[in-house]
C-alpha cells in the first residue's frame, strides 16, 4: 500500500490495520510534496522569520520565541510534556490504524517537515514496532494532542511499544532487537506529529466499518423475528419504499425481500389463518428505521473518510502560493459531530432489535409458547435474553449522549473550545460491541422460533442461516446457560460467516 496523502478509503484503512504483513509505502509523488514543503521552511527560517511551532512556543507560549540552538529541543519537550494519555490502552490495530493516519496525513506535503518523519513512522508500523497509546486524555481540540504525543515518544525513541509477548516494553528494547534507530526531530517535527484528528478518525473509522456488516446482519435478525411473528411481507412492497425514497428505506426493503424470499410455508399460513391487519412498528418499519440507519452510517463515512485525507496541522505551508498560515484544521469538531451521530444511529438500531425480542417471548403479541419455551414455569427461557437486551439497549442511551455538545476551555483559555470527538469515537465504539450483543440475541430468539413454528418453515436465507446457526446452537427444549449461545452467533457475525451463507443463498445484500 503506497501513501499518497488522498488515496485512504474505510476499506483500505481497516484491512490494511488488520495486515500486520502489509507493508506501507511513501508515494513518490507524496515524497516530491513534502520535500518541497520542507525546502521552502527552511529557507524562511534561514531568514530570521519568527513562525509559531517552528521557532516559538506552543499554545499560551506561542508569543515566546525560541533561539535557532534550541529549536530541536523545543520539539523534544512538546512530546515528552504531551505525553499526558491516561487508561487502558489502545489495542495493536486500532495503533495501526492511528500510524497510517498520520502518515498520511503529513504525506500530503503541507507540514513542512521531512520526508524522513513519515518513512520512520512508517518503518516502525513495518517492522511491528507498534506504540502503547493510552485511550484517554484527547479533548480534540488541536487534534489528539496527548495520544498521538505518546504514539511520536515511541518513534523517537522514549516511548513504549508493544512487546512479542502481547506487553508493553521500552521501544529501545526492540529498537535494538530489530536495528532501527529512532527519529531525531527536527524544527516543527514534534508539532505536526501530534496536531490532528488521527487518533478519533482511526477508531471511528474501524467501528464503521463493522457498522455497515451489522447493519446487513440487523436486515438478517428483523427477516428472521418476522417468520418467526408470522409476519406480513406487505410492508416491504417496492411501491411503498418508491413513495418515500430515502435511499436506505429502499434497499432496507429489498434486502427484507431478498433474505425471506417473495413467500415461504410461514409466511403463508400468516395469508390464510392470521387475522392482524398490521404488524408492530418493530416489524413494519424496519425499511424506514434500518434505512435510517444505514443512510446515517453512510453520512459517518464519508465525513471521515474526508479527514482522513485532510492536512490537519498547524500552520500549514503552501509553498506554491508562498504562504505559512496558522489555522484551525486540526479541530476535531467535523469527526466528533459524525461519531456522535452515528452512536445515535446504533443505539437505535440496537433497540428496535430489543423491541422484537420483546415481541417473541410476550404472550399478547405472539402465538409462540411464552418465552420461547416448550415448558414454561420449569423452564424460563428466553426471559432473561430480553432483560440483558434491554440493559445493553439502555446502556447506550447513556453512551449515545453527543460528546460533542461539551467544551471545557483548555491552554489558559487559548484553546477555548474543543470537540471532545475521541470520547464520541471511543463511546461509539461501546456502542457498537453493546449493539452486536442485542442483535445476536435476537439471532437466538428468532432461531428458536422459527423451530417452535414447525413443521412450518422460512424461506430464503433465512433458512439457510437458522440450519447453520443450528450446526453450533442447538434448539433448547430446556435451560441452559444462554450467554455462551449468544457469544457464539455473535462470533458467527464478526467473523463473517452469516453473510457468507446470505450472499452464498441469495446473493450481495444492499448498502
């Protein structure tokens, strides 16, 4: 994969975090721009030109100019005082994903730094020396200032890496192991290494992406709750979607369509014995809240996949127009809206799944034996499947308060508002986990029953997903301990394997 600044999408971001054995390259191209930036910053500061981050001070200290001999310490100082990150850290490929970010970011030839910097961020990412970042401490406010500080400590050399053995150690120690020797800064280095949205565009970026395959396998969960209803098709007419054409309602109702097939032997004996002239919303209005849903994904994506691209530091040099211009690019606010939005498009998603659950274990809205079990009393069923469910669902009523809302003025005053966009990266993220839990669950109820409809059957993918769910869950005719069922069709879902029986039944599902 070669870096050209403008050439990251969510698809190449999240495999190439997922390759440890992909390697990442400087585009030649990149390289020519970054070189050209830096000639021109060195020509201004042979001039005697006082330029903020390259010979002042950082933040409140930006009217302190700093002497040509100390400039290189300068950098070194910003890094180590910026190391502030606190909490667990981030894991090895969420890292990843921060160092192709970054690099990508400078590749774009508007920092005025060294081709240099890049190539050892991108030799460290090669050769697996990935850094300790902790989670917390980033307002977004000139970008991730204290997780992308402890990711350069660990390229210069100071920092911590992840070790062979899964722990953290001194970055020396491997350094050595592997004979690659640290970066040493140069003017401005230190600063455009750690101003930008690195850090809440990678974690968002990655939790997208398995937000738009949950969102295919919500499709899957809704189809299954509906045979298992004995629902009615009627509401995913093509006319009815035509009639209100937001894009995702339309390809909400034909996925419905595709995975249930135009009828099957339930769905027929909902035509000919079953007098209800309408499902609940959790049924009928799947088109337009999953529709909702993806169209809101949608929106995050793009949004991010735009920063991703972007140059966010500061200033930013221009050479061709001979202009260094001190500006805002690094504020989070553009991702932080976008991650907030999409918490709230998950959190939704995750409860109208709670709300069929609900819907198969109640005596008053189905004909199924209560709680899904053959032998209620002795037994209690999916009882407890619903309760978890609603905690998760609630959880994330929490979780999906906009981060964004919030400032806290930071840099004695300087920095007076800030985005909090990592903290609605890193809620959404919580979202997200939550989420899969609540629609495996609905896997699960949907799977049992389609079972206690027999010897009536589904159609379609439907079908084909219940008999291979069956493979590994079995039908419970008893209690058992149903976390490991829900944990096991959750692997299912993350691993790929119901989408692969989808598409390998009825073909590629709409996004």
């Amino acid at each position: 994969m070669q870096l050209t600044g403008e050439n990251i999408t969510i698809e190449n971001l999240y495999k190439a975090a997922h390759t440890p054995s992909m390697k990442v390259e400087l585009a030649d191209s990149a390289r020519a721009e970054m070189k050209k930036s830096r000639d021109y910053i060195e020509g201004r500061i042979s001039s005697g030109e006082v330029m903020y981050g390259v010979n002042t001070g950082f933040g409140a200290f930006s009217s302190v100019r700093i002497s040509d001999s100390e400039i290189e310490q300068l950098q070194r100082n910003l890094i180590r005082s910026h190391c502030m990150g606190i909490g667990a850290p981030f894991t090895k490929t969420e890292t990843r994903a921060m160092m192709i970010l970054r690099a990508n970011a400078l590749a774009k030839g508007h920092s005025g730094i060294r081709p240099t910097v890049v190539d050892k961020i991108l030799e460290f990412l090669n050769n697996d020396i990935i850094p300790v970042v902790p989670s917390q401490g980033s307002v977004g406010a000139s970008g991730d200032l204290a997780p992308l500080s402890h990711l350069a400590l660990t390229v210069i050399g100071e920092g911590e890496a992840w070790g062979n053995d899964g722990k953290p150690v001194h970055v020396t120690e491997l350094l050595k192991q592997k004979g690659i020797a640290p970066l040493e800064l140069k003017a401005k280095e230190g600063l455009s290494m750690i101003n930008g949205c690195q850090v809440m565009t990678s974690i968002g970026l990655l939790s997208l992406w398995e937000a738009r395959r949950l969102l295919w396998i919500a499709d899957l969960a809704g189809a299954m709750t509906l045979e298992g209803m004995r629902g009615s098709r009627k509401p995913f007419d093509p006319l009815i979607q035509a009639s209100r054409p937001h894009a995702g309602e339309g390809k909400t109702g034909r996925n419905l369509i595709k995975i249930m097939g135009a009828t099957s032997p339930i769905g027929e004996s909902h035509e000919i014995q079953d007098n209800r002239v309408q499902d609940a919303y959790s049924l009928r209005c799947m088109p337009a809240v999953h529709g909702a849903a993806k169209d809101g994904v949608r929106y995050a994506v793009k949004v991010l996949e735009t920063e991703a691209n972007s140059s966010t530091d500061n200033p930013l040099v221009f050479a061709d127009a001979n202009k260094v211009l001190s500006c805002g690019n690094f504020h989070g606010m553009p991702v932080a809206h976008a991650m907030d939005f999409a918490g709230i498009v998950i959190s939704s998603q995750a409860s109208i799944s709670e709300c069929r659950i609900s819907k198969l274990i109640s005596t008053q809205m189905s004909e199924l034996p209560p709680f899904l079990t053959p032998n209620g009393g002795l037994n209690s069923g999916h009882m407890i499947v619903q309760v978890a469910a609603a905690s998760l669902v609630s959880e994330n009523k929490v979780l999906a308060h906009p981060a964004s809302v919030d400032s806290i003025p930071t840099s004695a005053e300087k920095e007076d508002h800030v985005s909090m966009g990592t903290i609605a990266a890193r809620k959404f993220a919580q979202i997200l986990r939550n989420a899969e839990h609540v629609i495996a669950m609905e896997l699960l109820s949907g799977t049992q029953a389609i079972d206690l409809l027999a010897p009536l059957k589904p159609a379609a993918a439907v079908k084909a997903v219940h008999e291979h769910i069956r493979k590994t869950v079995p039908f419970a005719k008893e209690d058992r301990i149903f976390h490991k069922d829900v944990e096991a069709i959750k692997a299912m879902m993350v691993s790929g394997e119901l989408m692969a029986v989808v598409e390998k039944t009825v073909g590629e599902l709409e996004w």
